[in-house]
C-alpha cells in the first residue's frame, strides 16, 4: 500500500517536466547541480530517503518565490509542489526534517499552491499527508513543536470541504492539547509560539480567517479560532 506522502509525490510528478525542472530551478551558482538533482528524482519516480545540500537548497530559494513573477505562475506552483513533495518524503522517512526543511513551512506551501491551482485532487491529497506527517513529528523528539500545525492543516482542509471524513471534534481537541503542551517554545502566543520558523505565520492565520466558521455549531472551535486569531475578538 502507498504512503499518503508517496502518492503525493507521484501526483505532483505527474504534472512536472524536465523543461519545468530547467525553466524553475532557482539561478544562482548551484543551478546545474540543482537542475541534474530534480531530473533524475523526476525520471526516477521514487522520491529520495535522504537529504543532500542541492535538494535542501532549491527546495529553499523555491519556497521564497513569488510565483505571480514567474514566467508561468501556474506551471511554477507545479514545480514547487513537487521540489515540496520531495521534502515531506524526506521528513516523514527516517531521517526525518531538518532545520534546512522546516516542517510548518511544507504545510502552509503546499495549501497555498493547491488552492491557486484549484486543484481539488491535490487538495484531498493533503489531509493524509498531514495526517502522516503529524504522527511522525508527534513521536519526534526532534521538530515535535510543529506538529500541531499539520493539526491546523487538517482542520483547514476539513472547514474547506476538501476532507469530509476528517473528525473535526478530536483534531480540534488534539491540536489545542498539543499547542498547550509547547506553549512559549517560542513565544507566549498560543500555536504560533510553538516554533522559532515563524516567517510563514501570517500565511496560515489567512487560511485561518478563510476556512474556521464565524459561528460554529461547537464552543470548541470557537475557543480554537479565537486563540488562532485573537484579534477577531476586539474587533482590532
């Protein structure tokens, strides 16, 4: 049976080219060892077990293009789903993430291109992944702290309608369990204070505001959200 990260990875090769690899790579002194690196996983169709420093590093500088300034925004988001695919892989294998591949940033990388995409396959790809993922930082004593955002991840996918089978009750309860237990890691803020890699905050209380409803059937969620987005209760 597949893994949800190796179905991933399977989905977003099949929607990258070599030509996609080439035009994208980021261009600095690396790129042909860049470009050589992402052909071969490309025509391997198996997603590597280990990192190395060209694989970490076009992951990296790919994270931090705006896509709206490539010469194809959409064939770009395709391109770095799949350099993204590559790292969930590696962090959900046994080598696990690094602080080259900090696991929140794959999380909120991969929902902002899927939902430009609108691509609701890769979108109900997600959930498992993040499901998986958790479970592997949750028993990690390395990166553990991240772990409940692929909590909030499920959540946001859930509230979307991209995982209706997801048991919003118990991911609701787990991630404020979790947030709580690594609260002021960080910083006193609850689940943002959970990580020092806090570049891509705003990305996730904007899909946050999106997806969480405004009156929930539940008191929990509402707490949830509220704690999420605290200045939604004073109208700041």
């Amino acid at each position: 049976m597949k893994s949800a990260c190796f179905e991933l990875f399977e989905y977003a090769s099949q929607h990258v080219s070599p030509k996609d690899i080439s035009d994208f790579c980021p261009s600095d002194p690396g790129y042909p060892d860049y470009v050589r690196e992402f052909t071969a996983i490309l025509s391997s169709r198996i997603p590597p077990t280990k990192s190395n420093f060209d694989i970490t590093e076009t992951i990296g500088l790919t994270r931090w293009a705006d896509a709206n300034h490539q010469r194809d925004a959409i064939r770009f988001r395709w391109f770095r789903t799949f350099t993204n695919s590559v790292g969930i892989a590696i962090c959900s294998g046994s080598e696990g993430p690094n602080d080259c591949m900090p696991p929140n940033y794959f999380g909120i990388s991969l929902l902002n291109d899927a939902l430009a995409l609108r691509d609701a396959q890769l979108l109900r790809l997600l959930s498992p992944v993040f499901s998986d993922l958790h479970q592997r930082l949750y028993e990690s004593a390395w990166f553990s702290e991240e772990a409940p955002f692929f909590l909030l991840g499920q959540l946001v996918l859930a509230f979307m309608g991209f995982a209706p089978g997801a048991d919003i009750a118990r991911l609701t309860e787990e991630l404020i369990a979790e947030a709580t237990h690594h609260a002021g890691y960080a910083s006193p803020d609850f689940l943002w204070g959970c990580t020092f890699f806090d570049q891509l905050h705003n990305r996730w209380k904007h899909l946050v505001e999106l997806s969480f409803p405004r009156n929930a059937d539940t008191d929990w969620i509402t707490v949830l959200r509220d704690a999420l987005l605290p200045s939604s209760t004073d109208g700041v």
